[in-house]
C-alpha cells in the first residue's frame, strides 16, 4: 500500500509536471511562429513596396522625359518640315532634329524607339537604338501608326499632358518582335507656337530594364516576385516565364493569375 501511495503521487505530480512543460513549450512554440511569420509579413511588405516605388520612379523619369523632348522638339520647330515646300530646308530640320534624337538615345541607352509622327500617324524622323548604337531610319522604312492604340490616344491629349501604355512585347510589321521585347511606351503632343497640335512624339522604353532592377530587390531566391496587369496576366513570373504576357497570343488568353 505504501509503494502504491507513492507511486500515484508520483505519477500524478510527473504527468502535471509533463502537461505543464508542454504547455510551455508549445506556447514558446507558438510564440516564436507568430513572431517569425510577423517578421517575414514586414519584410515582405518592404520589398513589395519597394519594387512599387521603384516602378513608379521609373516610369516617372521616363515620362519626364518624354515631356521634356515634346518641348524640345517644339522649339525646334520640326513641323516646320511639314510646312515647307523646300526639300533643303526640310532636309535640314529633319537633321537637326535626327541629332536630337540620336544624341537622347544613345546618352540613355534604354530606348528602343524614339519617334516623332504627324497628326495622320506618319513617322516623320525615328531612330531606333540597335548593337548599342543609335541609327536614324531611313524615309523608305518609316511607317504608319494611326490604327495603333499607343498613337491614337497621345494624339487626343491636351498640351503638357503624357501618355504611358500598358507594358506589352512590341509589335513591328503587324507581327510581334522576335525575340520578344517588353515594351512600356511614352507619347506626348507637340504644339506650335500657336497652340495648334502638330503632331505626337513616342519614345519606346525597354522594358527588361525595369524587370532586372525588380530582381535587385529579391532576398530570398525561394520566393518568386510576380507582376501582373490589371487583367491579371502575368507580366513578369521568374519560376513560369511561359506565361509571361500570354494576352498577346490568341492560344494562351485563358492563362491569368485566376
């Protein structure tokens, strides 16, 4: 009876001691859950917000810009080109502003394209930015963008206003580009002296440059970052890069983050 006595007191006060040495641990458990779960939510909420600053500094440099070379362009008269009937004095605008262009581009270095069109949407002077050099492209290769969604809309904007597109491959010949080339492109109206709308500048930004400065901000190589539109497509998926702007191909309309 005396073995039995101390034997439940002893198996009582071992299991309370082992009910209360769990509870303990699983509440430090617990604990340390919460607060490693607290610290990834901060640390992911800064690298988002990141990324979405980024983007938006970005972007506004390139629209500066675009504004910028609307000006430009408007002090140098280039509709002027349009107005004379004086094959030399055109040939000399259209250089001085080809200058321009290529001098932009080159120094900058990200932009596909930069373009001026007139009001019907005929390229008047681009330089495409090629191999890490700036070529003017010749009169026989310029082409038409009235039915182009990116001209149509600039060509409506009020003075000092600018356009930026939905990031998209870009499109050359009614075929997209190969191999493909994400695209964010820029337009502002250019006026005369007068306050007449003249014509639309269009710059090109290449946008894999802002996809590599996205990647930049990664900590943790096992997390995959992805953006997408406001249609939920995939603009930039680092693990499923197939489904990257699967909205410009008739095959993949169904791919969306949904």
């Amino acid at each position: 009876s005396d073995f039995k006595f101390f034997f439940t007191r002893f198996l009582i006060i071992f299991l309370v001691f082992i009910v209360v040495f769990f509870t303990l641990f699983y509440y430090n458990a617990s604990q340390e859950l919460e607060t490693s779960k607290s610290n990834i939510k901060v640390e992911q909420k800064a690298l988002l917000d990141g990324k979405k600053n980024y983007i938006e500094s970005v972007i506004g440099s390139v629209v500066k810009e675009t504004a910028l070379l609307a000006d430009l362009l408007n002090q140098q008269e280039i509709y002027q080109s349009e107005d004379t009937s004086s094959l030399q004095a055109k040939s000399v605008i259209l250089n001085r502003v080809s200058k321009t262009l290529i001098a932009m581009s080159q120094r900058k270095e990200i932009y596909d394209q930069i373009r001026y069109l007139d009001l019907n949407g005929h390229e008047i002077v681009r330089v495409n930015f090629y191999d890490g050099k700036a070529i003017v492209v010749p009169k026989a290769q310029l082409q038409n963008k009235a039915n182009r969604y990116y001209f149509k809309k600039p060509a409506q904007l009020d003075c000092n206003q600018v356009y930026v597109s939905p990031l998209d491959l870009n499109i050359e010949h009614g075929m997209i580009e190969i191999p493909h080339k994400p695209t964010i492109r820029m337009a502002a109206p250019v006026y005369d002296d007068y306050g007449n709308k003249r014509g639309v500048v269009i710059i090109n930004y290449l946008a894999n440059y802002l996809m590599d400065g996205l990647k930049l901000f990664n900590l943790n190589s096992g997390t995959n970052y992805m953006l997408v539109n406001r249609d939920g497509y995939f603009l930039y998926n680092n693990l499923k890069p197939e489904l990257e702007f699967a909205f410009m191909f008739k095959n993949k309309q169904t791919q969306t983050i949904y």
